[in-house]
C-alpha cells in the first residue's frame, strides 16, 4: 500500500537533503511517481535550468498546492480506499508533467531528479534495468537505502535548528552518493554518467510545503 508522503518529504526520500517543518512522527518517506518532478520543478533554480517562463512558474505553484491538499485528504481515507487514491494522485501528475513540458525538457528533468535523488531512484525498475544491476546489487541498495531513511528521520527529529539539520542532511546525502557509486562496475558508472546527463549547479531550498 502507498502511505501518506507529502511532496517535501518525497524529495527527502529521495535526496536525503532537505528539511521539512513537519513533525518526524508523520514523514513516511516514499518518493511516489511523479511527486518528486512536481517538488523539484517548484525550484526556480529548476525552473530556469528547464528555460521555463513566470507563467509555467504559476501553473506548477497552483498544480503543486492543490496535489498536497489533495494528499492530505486522501490520508484521512481508509487505508483500502488510499491506493486507488493515490494511484489517481500518480496519474495526474505525470499528465501534467507531460503537458507541461517538452520531450526535452522532461528528459533534463528526469536527469535532475536521477542527480538529487541518487540513491533511490537507481533503485527503480527502469533505471535498475538500464544499470543492468545483479540481485546483489539491488539487495545492498536497498539496504543503504533503508540505512539513509532511517539516519534521515533521525536528523529531522533530532537535530537542534534548522542549519545544522540542512548540514547533517548534506552530510548523509555525500555519503549516499558514495555508496552508490562504489556499488557500480565501471561499465555502469560509465551508463550512470550517461543517465544523469550535465551537472546541475542550482541550488534547491525546501520547506515544509505551505500556501505562499
């Protein structure tokens, strides 16, 4: 079954990097299709890296804030009414992510989203596939996978103020990126750099997600 994730803390699933003003005890955190692209495309950072204008910058603000209030009404579903939900929620947001963008454009975001997230996203099907992973492969990743959730949930329950948990976040994602580039043969290293396409160099701020 999906559980509640909000889009914050889908990136944060995902990186390892931002914070959130939400309270730990309700961060499930699980990149669910579509949500990650719809937090990271709210980056003006993104936004410019993509060559998109003030007006898509509206219409993925107003997308994005009705989705996570669409999510939070769905988490107070039944649990065996959540997925059909959520599965709905999933198909809405790559509809909007294919109208809005151009082939282009959606490709460089896909290579965005595979640089921030790192970690998890080497783990879907698609990518796994692409990396021609071995089941080892898949079994140690999910493991620092599982490892980077559970130090990640730590540092936002834990940490004091709000720098020093950005710090602490930062710290694991470096780490994260070395275990899964020392997971790799040189071939997939070689298939990896071809996936994540050129270096992102804007900066992402999240937030607790919020009306603005």
């Amino acid at each position: 079954m999906i559980k509640f994730g909000t889009w914050v803390s889908a990136v944060i699933a995902a990186t390892v990097l931002a914070t959130s003003g939400r309270a730990a005890d309700d961060q499930e955190l699980i990149a669910e299709s579509g949500a990650m692209e719809i937090v990271l495309l709210r980056q003006h950072s993104v936004q410019h890296d993509l060559g998109l204008t003030d007006v898509h910058g509206k219409k993925i603000h107003s997308f994005a804030t009705k989705q996570w209030e669409k999510a939070r009404e769905i988490h107070k579903l039944p649990a065996a009414e959540q997925d059909a939900k959520y599965n709905e929620l999933t198909k809405e947001n790559e509809k909007f992510l294919s109208d809005l963008l151009t082939a282009d454009q959606r490709k460089r975001l896909d290579q965005i989203s595979l640089q921030v997230a790192g970690l998890l996203t080497a783990g879907r099907p698609d990518i796994a596939s692409q990396l021609k992973l071995t089941s080892d492969q898949k079994k140690k990743l999910e493991a620092f996978h599982k490892e980077a959730h559970k130090e990640a949930k730590a540092i936002l329950k834990e940490a004091t103020d709000a720098n020093t948990k950005q710090d602490e976040l930062k710290k694991l994602h470096e780490t994260n990126k070395t275990h899964l580039i020392g997971l790799l043969t040189s071939e997939q290293k070689a298939i990896w750099k071809t996936l994540v396409g050129p270096e992102f160099k804007g900066e992402l701020h999240f937030s607790a997600a919020k009306k603005d």
